[in-house]
C-alpha cells in the first residue's frame, strides 16, 4: 500500500489541478467566438427529420457534422446511412493500451420550428440576445453535441497530449426527434463499432443554473391502443339498453380498474423486479430546491396526486407509471343519441423503471385486459415500440468521475436528478452492455420543442470544460471500475 500524500506532495498536486483548470478555462476562452460562430452555422440548417421536405437539411447536418469532427482532429469521421435519416460516427484512439472506450451519444436532427409558431426572430437564424443564443436546437441538441468539439481540444491543449486520454467515439444520430425508429438496428448492426466501457449521453439537462445536477437514470416507455367492439352496428338504447354489453361502459370499467385506492397500478405483476430508491436516493431528491407551487404553475394543473408514499420528484423520476392518453366511443356530436354504440378505444402508456422489462409489461397488460372484459365484448390490443429504462448507480465510478468534472468547471457541489421521459439511451446500454452516464448543461427554461428555444452561454461552456477534464479523470480512475 502507498504511503499517504504528505503535505508537500498534496499541495503540488493542488498546484497541478490550478493550473489545468487555468489552461482549460485559457484554451476555452481564447477560442469561444470561433466556436459560437461556427455552432450558429450548423444551427443554421434546418435539419427537421419529422418533415420529409427537410430530408436534404438532414443529410446536409450529418455531412457538416463528420467534416467539423474531421477539423477537430478526429481520424475517423462517417456518416451512416440508415432506411431514414443518416448518423455520424467519429474516433479518435487514445494511444494508450489500457485507456477505456467512451462512447459520447447525441441527436443532429431537430424539432419543426416557424415564426408563426410565435417566434421572437426566426428559428433557423441564430441570435445572441445578452448572453443567451437564440435558436431550433440551440440547446435540444446540437449546442449539447457541439460543446464536444472543444472540449477535446481543450483538454489536449491542457494536458499537451496528442490523442484523447480515452479512446473517444462519438454517434450522433439523425431521427431521435422521430422517435429513433432505426436506431436500436443500427446500434445492433454496428456493435463492434460502438463498442465501449461506458456511454455518455448529451441530450439531457440540469435542474437549474444555480444547482448543477447529473441525471443518474431516465424512465422507458411501453404504449397501446384498445380497441373493443360490442354489437356489430350501433343499436337502439331503449330496445337494447341494459341486456347487452356496452363497449363504452366496458371502456370507462378498463379505466376506472387501471388503478386501486392507493393509486398503484393494479396490472398483476406490473411493479415485479423494479430497483426501489434507496434511501440516499431520496435523501438526495430531496435536497434540491423543489417548489410544489411553482411545479404545478408549469404543469398548468391544480393539485398533485399519485402513487401513495412518494414524492412528486419520486413519482415523475423514480416510480413507474400508467396513464390514460385517450378515451372515446359512441356519439359525440351535439345533442343525444341514444344509442349502444357498436366499439371504443383507449390509448394507454406505461412509463417503466429500472428492473422493468417492457417485454413482461406487455405480457401482462395483454392478459390483464383480457381478464377484466366481459362475455360479448371482443378487443385488439396494439402495443407500438417499446424503450427500456436505464439508471446509473450513485457509486459507479465513471458516474463520479462525470460529478468530480462538472464540480471542477461549476465550483460548487453537483446534485443528482433523473429524467422522468423516455430516450434511445436504453438501446446502447443493452446492446453495448455499457453503463450509462448523462451529461448535458440545459435547463428548463431553455424551451425545446417549444418556440424562441435557448441556451445559456455561461453554461454551454461549462459543458465544455466539463468534458475537457472528464477524459482524464476516466483515464485515471477507470481500474477502480467494476
């Protein structure tokens, strides 16, 4: 066992660490303008992979993205082709036999955006208003895959290597704004490519600018569609009323059963194999600065509720979920019309946690409708694709080497968050059986999907301080991964 550090020796390696945040913070700030110019020119091309007249403006991104990583000094720029939109892939070996692999994931696709959609100035025309740039995909994701660049450059600059202290990989994926429908295959096809000791998602973000987190985990996500059909046709009420079942009531009796008085979903078998919170877990959520108030204002709602013995942050971020997306049947149109109507439909979706496998959860909606529906009512049940929850471990030690580098860049003790939506991320943690880590400085009221879109300047380049000392201390630290 080595010696502990006298204080000699810890006031030289307190010298060291100064002096590379005072090159990183150097190399970063004598290169910002080139930066944001060159990021306005990539925010520039209206790269919508949801509208197929956009098609080209996505090509148009992947193809800008692979020579800008070419310019950064990556040896190995491409462009993938999918059956819809085209991703970039990029490595840059480290050198080092013993380096891990890191694999950095994000999206160059980007959410439709118009002036009438009540725009300030127009969405593909990037605009620096105090320190905020204004623009579609600003932050949601192209300003989060951006940051990358430089960081890299700066943590070469900062170390006088030539190569990354880790193997670095980049894939940054054209149609996650479509729902990712190719990306699980590509994934699969290209395995050995993308093979990597962890995952780093930019496509996320932080709690506030005051209160930097890391988000530790995101929900996935399993939904259907119910269709449930009574008498072939629509027939009299008066005549048939009440001695035939009703496919509306049927409905209303699916729904009113999804839940029991605890407000638990009460699918046999749906909570099965889930990673409860830990104590330090909520511990920690509990500790941000969360206002209940405020929460609902944004919510546009008027009263929390669910699942009994949870927090509001316990149940959007760490509690699985059943909801009513849809409910109709019978007539709907002015007036009454007394009539049994022959089907109705529900639309239902299951946001799933760590330990859910949204395979089983549809095993056990479909055997759970079928048990609640009464003789003379018959159903379809469509599930659509499925995504897997993914969640990092408070002690995994690539989670806290991505905390010690956020600490170094912001100053300040970094909390923890998760995402209670539903990303591709899962995909790579299955395939590539690699633990994933988020990292992504925005903030709520950077607005994506939503008009006048943002990002925080200070905090874009944070991030890439960030990642221009997270490389290092991967390297560094990385035997003591499990």
């Amino acid at each position: 066992m080595s010696k502990p550090a006298d204080n000699g020796e810890n006031a030289v390696n307190a010298d060291n660490a100064d002096n590379a945040v005072s090159a990183v913070r150097a190399y970063v700030e004598n290169h910002r303008t080139a930066f944001l110019d060159d990021l306005a020119a990539w925010l520039r091309i209206p790269s919508v992979s949801a509208q197929p007249d956009h098609a080209q403006d996505v090509r148009r991104s992947a193809e800008w993205l692979a020579a800008q990583l070419a310019a950064t000094g990556f040896p190995t720029t491409e462009v993938w082709e999918t059956p819809g939109a085209p991703a970039v892939f990029a490595e840059w070996p480290s050198g080092d036999p013993q380096a891990p692999t890191v694999l950095v994931y994000g999206h160059h696709d980007v959410q439709p955006a118009a002036r009438e959609d009540g725009w300030d100035t127009e969405p593909f025309e990037p605009v620096v208003v105090g320190n905020r740039l204004y623009a579609r995909g600003a932050a949601d994701d192209k300003g989060q895959v951006f940051f990358h660049t430089l960081g890299v450059r700066a943590h070469l600059a900062a170390t006088g290597r030539t190569s990354p202290a880790v193997n670095l990989k980049l894939l940054i994926e054209g149609e996650e704004e479509s729902g990712s429908p190719h990306f699980r295959a590509l994934v699969e096809d290209r395995k050995q490519r993308l093979a990597a000791d962890a995952v780093i998602v930019s496509d996320t973000g932080m709690w506030s600018k005051d209160t930097p987190t890391v988000c530790t985990g995101m929900r996935g996500l399993a939904d259907c569609e119910i269709e449930l059909y009574g008498p072939d046709q629509d027939i009299h009420s008066g005549s048939f009323g009440g001695a035939v079942p009703n496919p509306a009531t049927a409905a209303a009796r699916l729904v009113a059963a999804l839940h029991d008085e605890h407000a638990r979903v009460a699918v046999p078998g749906f909570y099965d194999g889930i990673v409860e919170l830990t104590d330090r877990e909520r511990e920690l959520f509990a500790e941000l600065p969360f206002d209940e108030a405020q929460w609902l204002r944004t919510a546009k709602s008027h009263a929390t509720y669910g699942e009994a013995g949870h927090t509001t942050l316990e149940r959007i971020w760490a509690r699985p979920t059943a909801e009513v997306n849809g409910i109709g049947g019978g007539y709907q149109g002015p007036g009454g019309k007394t009539i049994v109507p022959s089907s109705a439909r529900l639309k239902l979706s299951f946001r799933l946690v760590a330990g859910q496998d949204p395979d089983q959860i549809e095993k056990a909606v479909t055997a759970w409708v079928a048990a609640q529906l009464p003789a003379g009512i018959s159903h379809t049940l469509t599930f659509g694709a499925a995504t897997r929850p993914c969640l990092t471990p408070l002690d995994h030690p690539a989670l806290r080497s991505v905390v010690r580098a956020m600490g170094r860049a912001f100053e300040q003790e970094i909390r923890f968050t998760r995402e209670g939506g539903s990303g591709p991320a899962a995909d790579l943690q299955d395939v590539l059986a690699a633990p994933v880590l988020f990292l992504g400085i925005s903030v709520p009221s950077d607005g994506w999907h939503a008009p006048n879109e943002k990002v925080e300047l200070d905090l874009l380049m944070k991030g890439v301080e960030t990642t221009a000392y997270l490389w290092g201390d991967l390297a560094e630290n990385w035997t003591d991964a499990p």
